[in-house]
C-alpha cells in the first residue's frame, strides 16, 4: 500500500458536507475553499514525484493519515495521562521501540528537532556542578544548537572540520585541551551534507574530559536503526543525550520527534500541572499528533519495512553517485545517510532544477553545492540524472 494524496474529486467529496449546507450567503465562499484547497494539494504533489530530492521532506508511511486522523478524533492530552491509559500505552510502545537501536535508557517526544536540542542541552546545564559554560560542536551543527546556547546562556564554540563538514577529532582533542567545556555536541548527519562525525573517535574524547555528549541524529539516525550498523553505532550508548527526527527520514509527518537520554528527567504524568507545574520540561500540551502515526504504522507494517524503505533510498542515493560520476568529473560528497552534494562545471547551471524543487543548494565547508536528499522512497537515481542530462 502506498501513501497518496486525494485527487481533486475526491476533495470534493470530502467538502460533500459542507456543501450539502449550502446557502446563497456562503455559496461563493465555499467554492473558494474548494479551490483553495485543490491548490493545496497540487502543490504538495510537488515533494511526492520520484524526482524531488530537495530537502528533508519524506513520502508518508502508508498509515500516517489514518494515524493523523485518529490522533484528530481523540484529542487526549497527555499531561493527564491516567485519563487514557490506551493512548499512553501507545507512546510507550513507541518509544521502547526506539529506545533499543540509540542504546539509552529513556526518551520522550517533542515537537521538533529544535526543541530536542534545547532540551538536552538544558538538561546538561542543569545536571553541570561547575559552572562551565562552553559547548564544542563543529561549525555544521544545526543552528538550533547556537540558539539553544544563547537561550540557555551558554557559549558555543565552532570547531573546524574535513572538506565534507565531518569534525576533525584533533580539533575538538586541541578545544578541550585548552579549556574543558560542559557539553560536547556530534552529528549524525549534518543538515547540508549528511556527513557523520567520527564517532568513537570524538565519544572517547569527550569521555576522556568528562562532559556532557550530545548526539543531533535529527536526519541520520534511520541509518543507525538498521541492523547491521548495530555495532558501528554502539558508541551511541556512551551519549548523554541524543536527538532523532522520524518526520525527515523515517516517513513520518510532522511534527514527530525523539529525544533520547540515559538520564531521568521529571515526567508530566508525575505532576499535576495545575499546582505543580513541571520546571523541567519545555513541552506543554500534546498528546497522539507527535506519535499515532509512527505507532500505526509500526503495528500494521512491522520494524522490517522501516528496514527495507531506508535501505532503498540508500541505495538511490549510492546509484545517483554512480551514474553522475560515470556522466561528469563534478566533485561529489556521499554521506552515509542518503545526501549528495556536488558541484556543476560552472556557477548556477542548475539553478532551473533548483526552482523546481529537484534539487536545492547549500554550503558544504563555505563551498557553495548542489545538494540531493534521498528521504523518500519514491526517489529514484535515473529520473535525477534525466534531469541534469539537459545541462551537460
């Protein structure tokens, strides 16, 4: 079963309810609606073709709206959860799941990548005795983490990295030595190029100066639920934190995000909000829209298809490699969690492709790049390279 958007017939009959109430003072207004809302659609047909590699944003799981949906019915807040004890069996369910690929011991749902980072680092600076303040990451994370610093009054410093905006270990090695800081941040797959810190090298390193690690696998963390990258990925387990997105690369809608960490912070179901409101927790009301989703598709399609539709996009995005380089002598970056970065024979040649969604640009090392993003399964390697065959 594949996820599709309704076509505009079928809009009409979901508007069938509303247009049974038609009067002569709305009947203008709801044929605007109508149309607006046809528009809509077509327009999200856009990150739906085989050939959008454009940013983060996935094809849906096959039960996502139907998880949507029922999410939509029930309206249950988790900040009460003994009124729905169903409803919380479901996210705990959810989050056992994941809990075992990131090797931590508890983990929670926010809003967004954004509001995970702020949350670990927050819990760092809480659980920090010595009033430090300076956090090492390389000048590739996520802008969240500088915002998160300047929220919480911290200071982040950026440090160098490879061509492939990998961190270098002797850099943070070099930071550390000259002043101990309170938390260290890595990425498992930075936004532009999808690159992977080296991992064990950088664990060991901020063990060694006992501070605080953070691992943003806001995009890459699908490629570390996959089996047989379970050892390469048992370092996550020396991580105090780590922050995992299944709305960019596990086919999830938004918002649906993960914060993982081996440290217990208060649960809103252990307080009651309305005397004794958490001081811990930045998220406030929410309930099934950040997980039925993810939690329907898991019952019905199983962890083994998850497993299959990651390994598919990665191997598009390893056959688009292949059959560029086999067509140019362009400079190619492959990460390992599905992005392509490369660079054109001359400055804005595939800036139509650009416009169209097919491709987007970025900066890879302060070099401007061309960037493909294999978060869908519906994208295929040929139709990119039909693309670009134009402009050669």
């Amino acid at each position: 079963m594949s996820q599709t958007l309704p076509k505009a017939e079928t809009l009409s009959l979901l508007l069938e309810t509303l247009h049974a109430n038609r009067t002569s003072s709305n009947d203008s207004k709801l044929d605007l609606l109508t149309g607006d809302c046809q528009q809509l659609i077509q327009e999200a047909t856009l990150h739906q073709q085989s050939s959008w590699a454009a940013h983060m944003t996935p094809n849906l799981a096959p039960y996502s709206l139907i998880g949507q949906q029922i999410a939509g019915i029930h309206q249950g807040n988790l900040l009460s959860p003994e009124l729905y004890p169903f409803l919380k069996d479901a996210e705990t369910t959810t989050l056992d799941w994941i809990k075992t690929y990131f090797h931590q011991a508890h983990a929670y749902f926010t809003h967004g990548g954004s509001y995970s980072n702020l949350e670990a680092l927050w819990q760092a600076r809480d659980a920090n005795t010595q009033q430090r303040k300076r956090v090492y990451g390389s000048h590739a994370c996520h802008y969240s983490i500088k915002k998160a610093c300047d929220i919480l009054g911290l200071e982040f410093h950026a440090l160098s990295t490879d061509d492939s905006d990998r961190l270098l270990p002797e850099a943070l090695l070099k930071a550390c030595q000259q002043e101990r800081p309170l938390a260290v941040v890595l990425n498992l797959g930075t936004s532009a190029s999808g690159c992977i810190d080296p991992l064990p090298e950088s664990v060991s390193i901020a063990a060694d100066y006992g501070c605080w690690l953070h691992v943003d696998a806001a995009w890459g963390g699908a490629v570390a639920m996959l089996p047989e990258y379970k050892d390469t990925y048992q370092c996550l387990a020396q991580a105090d934190t780590v922050s995992f997105d299944p709305h960019k690369s596990l086919f999830q809608p938004r918002p649906c995000s993960i914060l993982l960490s081996q440290h217990k912070k208060q649960s809103l179901g252990e307080t009651h909000y309305l005397e004794t409101p958490p001081t811990k927790q930045l998220a406030g009301s929410f309930g099934g829209e950040l997980f039925l989703p993810l939690w329907l598709n898991l019952q019905l399609l199983g962890e083994e298809w998850f497993y299959e539709k990651t390994r598919y996009r990665l191997a598009q995005a390893r056959q688009f490699v292949m059959q560029l380089s086999e067509l140019t002598s362009w400079p190619v970056i492959q990460s390992e969690t599905g992005v392509v970065c490369f660079e054109s024979a001359e400055k804005g040649l595939l800036s139509p492709l650009v416009q169209q969604g097919i491709f987007s640009e970025a900066r890879v090392n302060k070099r401007p790049v061309y960037r493909a993003v294999f978060a869908s399964y519906h994208v295929q390697a040929h139709d990119l390279i039909r693309a670009i065959r134009p402009y050669l």
